[in-house]
C-alpha cells in the first residue's frame, strides 16, 4: 500500500516538471524559476557530495540548470525529469572532476590529516557530540570524494536522493545489477575507510 502510494506520488512529481518543462521550451521564466525552485537544494547538494563542500558547487548547479534552460525544447518526457536532471548534473561534475584531477594538490590522506590536526586526540579534553558529530561528517564526506565516480554517484543518488535503483541505472547509462556491484564495492571501500571511527 505504500510502495504505490509512493510511486502515485512519484508520477505526480514527474507530472509537475513535464508539463514545467513544457512551458519552458516555450520560454516561460516564471515556470523555469518554479522548476529551480523545485530541484534546486537537490542538485546542489549533489554536486557538493560529489565535487567536496566548495565554493564553486553552487556555480556548477547553476551551469546545471543553464544547460535545462537552454535545451528545454530539446526534451522529450520519456522518462522522469530527475533522471534528466542528474544526467546533467554527472556530465558536468565528471568533466569538474577530471578538471580537477589534472591540478589536484592536496590529497585524501593529507584531508585526513588536517582533520586531525584540527581536532587532536586530548585525553584531558571531552569534545561535546556536535564537535564529534561535525568531524565524522567530515570524515565521511572525504570517504565519499575518495571513491571512483560512479561509485561515488551511485552512492549519493541512493544514499541521499533516495533515488531507485532503476532511475540510478539510467543516470549512468548501465543497468540495475550494475549499480548494485557498485553500490556493493563503495560500501565495502567505505566500510573500510571508517573501520578505525565506527569501531571506535
């Protein structure tokens, strides 16, 4: 009963963005503000999940919605607006990410360590459950970004996005028993990473 209230719930999404989009490709503003307004907070947090908490994320989510702007008359209602979206949203980030790779400078480990640093191991200090909290989330965040990036995706569509495997399956353009492999090996990586905070 609540799978299919869920799944009603889901097509009336779809319904919305379809016929915003539809507006859209006839160059309607207010329905295109309506539509950021709509899957905004999403993107962006994608994009940091996948990218690290930095300053340009909002600029990619921007260049996102851009690109929905600019090829609206181009879209076709086939499948949901969100696997659209995220398809966008990984073309863009991948291409940041491979950007990036070329002038990375700073490593995980080195991450890690600053992490560290600014919260060192002080037995005669209790840090409160926010400090502790902020630092596993840090941790975590860098756990993320370390994976490859369609593990990483795969991860944050799931994890954070609760998008369903299928859906997950068409953003990255393979097929559901795919994404569970990879959902399945980033788990384990990530297992691994937090062994030394989860047993801790």
């Amino acid at each position: 009963m609540e799978e299919t209230q869920a799944t009603t719930m889901d097509d009336a999404e779809a319904d919305i963005d379809h016929a915003l989009m539809a507006r859209i490709a006839e160059g309607d503003h207010q329905s295109f503000r309506d539509l950021v307004e709509r899957h905004q907070n999403a993107v962006v947090g994608t994009v940091t999940k996948m990218l690290g908490n930095t300053s340009d994320s909002e600029d990619i989510a921007q260049m996102v919605f851009i690109r929905v702007w600019k090829h609206a008359k181009r879209y076709k209602p086939d499948n949901k607006f969100t696997t659209y979206l995220y398809t966008i949203v990984r073309n863009l980030v991948y291409n940041e990410s491979r950007r990036r790779s070329r002038k990375r400078t700073v490593s995980t480990d080195q991450r890690e360590d600053e992490i560290h640093l600014q919260h060192p191991d002080d037995p005669a200090q209790q840090p409160d459950s926010t400090l502790l909290d902020t630092e596993l989330r840090a941790v975590i965040d860098a756990a993320i970004e370390s994976l490859p990036e369609n593990q990483r995706l795969a991860v944050v569509l799931r994890r954070y996005e609760n998008l369903p495997y299928e859906e997950i399956a068409e953003v990255l353009s393979t097929s559901v028993p795919s994404v569970k492999s990879l959902l399945f090996r980033a788990r384990t990586t990530l297992r691994e990473s937090l062994s030394k905070y989860l047993d801790a």
